[in-house]
C-alpha cells in the first residue's frame, strides 16, 4: 500500500507525456482520414504519384506511428496475456495487427484498408489511460492537503431500519487499501474480449472457407467492430470527471469502492450547522417590548444554546457585547409547530415564531409580523422581537442541490432551529425540498442527539467537516456507480451489435457498404453517446 505523495509521484510517472502523445496521435488521425476520404471519394488534387497502392501503404504507416504511440498500452497488454487473460486493449491490437495484414491485399485489390478506424479507437483507448492516471492523480493530491481527515461512512438503522451516510473520523490508510479496487468494465471486458475474438476468428474462417471474401479483410472488418468505444473509455474518464469537480471542494471519493458504499437507498441526517455554518446568521435589528432587554437577551442566549441552532452564536455574542450575565434553564420544553418554553430563574420564556406566539396565547397588539425574526416573551408578556438574517452558503446550495435530485437519497431534517422548514430552505436556497422529510419535533430532536452504529466502510475523505463537501462526495459516488454501470451494459450491447452487423455485411459480401469511411462513420456515431455517458459525473 502507498502513501498518498509516493502514490501521486508513481501515477505521475505513469502519467508522463500521455497527453502530448494523445495530441499527436489526434493529428495523425486526422491526417489518416484525410487520405481515407481521397481516396475512397475519388478526389484528385494531389501528386498522381499518390496511387490507391501507395495510399494503402501510407494509411499503414501512419496507423503503425499511432501504434507506436501507444506502445505502452500494448506492453499491458501482452503482460495480460501471459498471465493468460485478454483485455479490450487485447482486442484493439488483435484488430490492429488484422487491419496490418489486411492493408497487403487491400492494396493489391485497390479498396481502402481499415487503418483509420484504427486510429480512431486508438485515441480512445489512449484517452481511457490519460484519464486513468490523471483521476488518481488527482484524488492523491487530494489527499496530501489533508491533515485531519473526515470520512463518509455508513450507519445503520436511521429511520425503520434505512442505511445512512455519515461523517467519521477519516483514515488515509484504509482509503488508499481500497483505491485500486478493479470496476464491474474491467472485469466485464475481461469476458467479453475473449468471446469476441473467438466470434472474430470463427466467423472470419467459416465466411472465407465458404467463399463469402477474404479472410484477413473479413476478419479485420469484425474485429474493429467489436471494440466498443464505451469500454476503452467508459470508467476512468467517469472517475476523472469526478475527481476534478470534487477537488475544488477538498474531497475525493475512494474509487470504485467508494462508488460501492454510496450505493443503495441511503437517508441523510441535515442539521443545523450543515444548513446553516456558524456566521451565517446574523442580527438584523431589534424592538424591545417589555422588561429589561439585557435580561431578556440573556435568557434567549440561554434557550437558543439549549435549542443547538445556528442563532446560538449570534445571540451569545450580542450577551458577551453588552457584558450580560449567563443563566441556566431548570426546565424546558420543545412545543410542535415551532418553539420552545424555558423556567429560568423563576420565569417563564416563550421563544419562536409569530404564529407560535399567537397560539401560545402572548398578546402581540401592535407587533409586527416578521418571516424571519424571534418573538421572545417572558411570563406572559411580549418581551422582544429580534429580526434575524439567514445568509445561503454557497457550498452548502451546491451540496443540496446535488442531493435533492438524487433519488436514492432521503435528506431528514434534525433541525432545532424553529424557523428552518423544507419551504424556508426551498427560499433560501432555491432547490426542490419535494423528497425532504420533516419529522415532527419529538423525532427531529431525538435524530439530533442519537448515535448510529457507523460501519467500517469508508466511501469518500474530506480535508474538512463541512457539509457541502460531504454531499457532492455522496452524491458524486452515487453517480459515479449507476453511470460505470450504464457503460458497462453500453460497451456490451454496442460490442455485441456491432459485431453483429459486421458478421452481416461479411456474410453478404458487402464490401461497398462496409468500406472505410463508412466504418468511420459507423465509429464517429457511437463516440456521442460515449462522451455524452463519460462525462455524466461532471454534471450532478
């Protein structure tokens, strides 16, 4: 197992000029398409030296130059092949060397060899690499930025036996012991590579034999087509995407295994302090009423600590600004719809709301009616009115956002605060709240002081404990596996189709249709809904 600065340096070197090769390589293929386009569309511009043969030939050096370019790739591959196991890259270098030998014929025969459909998985494939190394880069640089580490873990047992996701203390060591767990495309790929070829070879030998083409040209036009473009790309430029979103907020997801935890229907406990972080609640103007306000502050000081809201702070700081004294509460009370009874030093006080106050029975003749303001009433009489000001983080709009669209997520206020309901967040923060759920006040203070049975699973870190990290971490994971998961079933199907319609046009004998530029066309088609599906964890 690697620490996280050693693991950054070996991924950087693995990494090395991998994004100047996939820029030449990009150039070389234009350049091959370029010429398959001269010559399978009959234009005649260039030197009358260039002949359909040396054409041929030319296309076979530049997709041997690419090839070259991807030699690294290669080199995997055949150590996967020792250790007796086939690879998609496996598969793309099967066609290669097919397209290789086919390129001969196609040029005595004078039709246009497959090179730069080569060329084009190529750059997908060295595009999975480039995106590979630098995901783990990105999530190792993460890493080293984090002095004291929060974990998302799972807990049990929420609400009627519902999973949760929670914050704990974090372990660097065990996020990078489960890093490099291996993604469902991988091993998928492992089964599905092999199959393919053995459909390539067997299908391309019976065609030939019964007289349906030529072998190498045959096998070539069926071995491009079973290299899906998906599953060269499919889960490391997912994981990339992720990565670099999530590094700007100070988290990273443990990869595949990560993707696994957040997986399932999970309930999220929201708090005060997540909605609303300390100094984001600020005074905006009060009206005294009755009695002495230095009291009055005091013991709403005293009540709103007990309450654990974000006012706490705002209140305890006015009382330490004009040097009041602090009082304990010998009994309290939460009421339902939204406030809270406290004896302190003898007296009764009433916080929370105007409706609440009304209901409770406080004369309020000749108060006004503020949405956002704490009514405090001491033995029966209005005492005073603090306006208060709720200003929306940033962090935390992105966090809510992304886990109110998710579904598999049932965000639970546990809220003290009585002015924090699922319509003030939808105000404030402009999200839907239509999946929020808002237990009664009994529930809500009883979810705020539990303790859950964490598990061992640890699913993302954080550099911080804040909770707009926490939910893009939980929802970017819940992304990460449904869309790896669609990939995967993506790369199968268009694999599997694909050969299919090769094995046709073989069987047919139809080389018109099946020539170079309309298998590039073919491959060009089947890039959109791979970039559209890759990039999928870059907007949640």
């Amino acid at each position: 197992m690697l620490h996280p600065e050693e693991a950054y340096k070996k991924y950087g070197k693995q990494l090395g000029a991998t994004g100047s090769r996939l820029i030449f390589l990009c150039f070389l293929t234009l350049v091959g398409v370029f010429l398959t386009l001269y010559a399978a569309l009959g234009w005649h511009f260039l030197p009358e030296a260039l002949t359909a043969r040396v054409l041929a030939y030319t296309l076979l050096v530049l997709m041997l130059l690419s090839a070259a370019l991807c030699l690294d790739l290669f080199a995997d591959t055949l150590r996967a092949l020792g250790r007796m196991r086939l690879e998609l890259n496996g598969l793309l270098l099967l066609a290669a060397a097919a397209v290789a030998v086919d390129t001969f014929f196609a040029a005595a025969e004078g039709r246009v060899p497959f090179c730069a459909a080569v060329q084009f998985l190529l750059i997908f494939a060295l595009w999975g690499k480039y995106a590979r190394c630098m995901s783990m880069m990105t999530a190792t640089r993460t890493l080293r930025g984090m002095d004291d580490p929060v974990g998302i873990v799972e807990v049990q047992d929420v609400t009627r036996g519902r999973r949760g996701l929670s914050r704990a203390q974090g372990s660097v060591e065990q996020f990078m012991s489960k890093f490099t767990t291996d993604n469902p495309g991988d091993a998928v790929m492992r089964v599905y590579a092999p199959l393919a070829a053995v459909v390539s070879f067997a299908g391309a030998l019976i065609l030939s034999l019964t007289g349906h083409g030529s072998f190498p040209w045959m096998l070539s036009l069926m071995l491009i087509g079973s290299v899906p473009l998906v599953g060269l790309l499919g889960y490391p430029r997912l994981f990339h995407c992720l990565c670099k979103r999530l590094s700007a907020s100070g988290a990273a997801v443990c990869g595949w295994y990560g993707a696994e935890v957040f997986g399932g229907e999970h309930s999220i406990l929201l708090e005060d302090d997540d909605l609303f972080p300390p100094g984001s609640v600020k005074l905006n103007g009060m009206k005294v009423y009755h009695g002495d306000i230095d009291r009055t502050i005091s013991y709403v000081a005293a009540a709103t600590e007990l309450c654990g809201s974000a006012m706490h702070r705002l209140f305890n700081d006015l009382l330490e600004s004009r040097n009041g004294r602090h009082y304990r509460m010998s009994r309290h009370r939460f009421y339902e719809g939204g406030g809270l009874g406290a004896e302190i030093s003898g007296d009764i006080l009433l916080l929370g709301s105007y409706a609440f106050m009304k209901r409770m029975g406080v004369h309020m003749e000749g108060c006004a009616k503020l949405r956002q303001a704490v009514y405090a009433s001491v033995n029966g009489e209005l005492a005073a009115v603090f306006a208060v000001k709720y200003q929306p983080s940033d962090a935390v709009r992105k966090g809510l956002a992304a886990i109110s669209h998710n579904h598999h997520f049932k965000p639970i206020l546990a809220t003290r605060d009585f002015l924090v309901t699922p319509e003030f967040l939808k105000e404030k923060y402009q999200i839907s709240v239509s999946n929020f759920t808002y237990p009664s006040t009994k529930e809500r203070i009883r979810l705020s002081e539990a303790e859950f049975k964490k598990g061992a699973e640890q699913g993302a870190l954080l550099s911080g404990n804040s909770f707009g990290a926490f939910a893009e971490a939980a929802a970017g994971g819940r992304v990460l596996k449904s869309a790896t998961l669609c990939s995967v079933a993506l790369s199968v199907i268009s694999g599997v189709l694909s050969l299919a319609l090769m094995l046709a046009l073989a069987f047919f004998g139809s080389a018109e249709a099946a020539n170079a530029v309309n298998v590039l066309l073919y491959l060009a088609g089947w890039s959109i809904p791979a970039l559209l599906l890759t990039g999928w964890t870059r907007h949640y």
